[in-house]
C-alpha cells in the first residue's frame, strides 16, 4: 500500500502532509474530476447534435476531449446495421492518426506542436500512418484551412474518420465530433459532402457553447 502511496505522490494524485503524515488529494486529481465534469456536460450538450449526424450520415459519431494529449472519447453514437466500431467511452487515442485528434491539434502552434512530437513521437500503426513531422504539419494545416480532419485508414487499415473541432466562447478548441465508419461507407466519392455534415453539426455545437467565430 505504500508504494502505492508514494508513487501517487510522485504523480501528483497525492500530496503529504509533513505535519500530519496524512496523504491529501492532490491538484492533478482535482484536476481530472474537474475534467470529468466538463466532460459529462459536455455529452448531454452535444447528444442532439450527435444523434442527428448519425441519423443524417448512417455513420458511427464520436465525441472526444483532449486530456494530457491524447483524444478521449466522451460519448459515442452508434449507427444502425452490423457494423460495429471497437470504440467506448474512455478510450484514449493518438492524436496524429485519427480524425478526432487531428482536429483537436489543427490549431496548435509550431511550439506546442514540436512539444508533443518531442514527447510522444509519431508511432506507426501502419503503412498509412503519417510518421513524418513535415507530412503532419502539412496535414494539419490543410485541416485548420478545410475545416475538417481526415484519417484515412491511418489508425485502423479498411476505416476511415472524419473530424471536426469544437470552439468555446473564446474561440478557443474544447472538444472534437467525428464520423467514422468502413471503407466503402465512406468513399472519395462522399467524403466532401459527409464532410460537409460534419462540420454543420460542429458549427452547431460550437454556437451552442458561445462560439460566433469558430477558428
């Protein structure tokens, strides 16, 4: 128990008191509480929005925030048929291979995006993941341009995600929805105009929690 003890400290979870002895919760885990609320509010904010675009695209939707710089999925939409995603709630992706995290980080600055790369590197999960520094800023500014992130098959090979952030009242990136489904539902023939629907229910979104400017 007190390792445990003291590798939560070292974690921040935890503090000591040197008074007392008494272990006290930390900052970090506020923190994360607080991050978890933010969250919940967040879900029951965007679940019209959510159930919509899946009505409207016939495609998987996500919702994700960013929580120490990974994409975490806050709610998920399942869409109607057999096709089902090997996604839940909390689970923790990269952010330069998938739609979510690509539209989290498309506004980040050249620092913050050298930072991550530094920290985290560029892994692979196959041919199509994008492991070039150069290739993701490029990639990303096309994002921040578009309006919308593509992973095309660069997390999982035979699907493909479509993301787009979400902006606060300050203008600021808080969360990101994306559609997601195989392959053959979304194809270079659709992307455009599922992209097109992912973006209005982003806009939508956005405005819901104070945004006029999105970007």
């Amino acid at each position: 128990m007190h390792c445990i003890l003291v590798t939560l400290q070292r974690q921040d979870f935890l503090y000591r008191n040197e008074s007392t002895s008494r272990y006290m919760f930390g900052l970090k885990l506020f923190s994360l509480a607080n991050m978890a609320l933010s969250g919940l509010k967040l879900k029951d904010q965007a679940a019209p929005f959510l159930y919509n675009l899946m009505h409207q695209t016939q495609l998987t939707v996500h919702l994700a925030i960013l929580e120490r710089n990974e994409a975490v999925l806050v709610a998920k939409v399942d869409a109607p048929g057999i096709v089902r995603l090997a996604t839940w709630l909390g689970k923790r992706m990269e952010l330069h291979c998938t739609g979510l995290g690509k539209a989290l980080i498309c506004h980040w600055d050249q620092q913050r995006l050298d930072e991550l790369i530094a920290e985290h590197g560029l892994p692979r999960h196959n041919d199509n993941t994008i492991a070039s520094i150069k290739r993701l800023k490029q990639d990303l500014s096309k994002t921040a341009e578009r309006g919308y992130a593509i992973d095309d098959e660069e997390d999982e090979i035979g699907l493909r995600c479509i993301g787009v952030p979400i902006f606060d009242h300050a203008g600021g990136v808080v969360a990101a929805v994306s559609v997601a489904g195989t392959t053959a539902q979304i194809t270079a023939e659709n992307v455009s105009e599922t992209a097109r629907a992912v973006m209005a229910a982003g806009a939508e979104l956005s405005q819901v929690l104070g945004c006029n400017s999105p970007g």
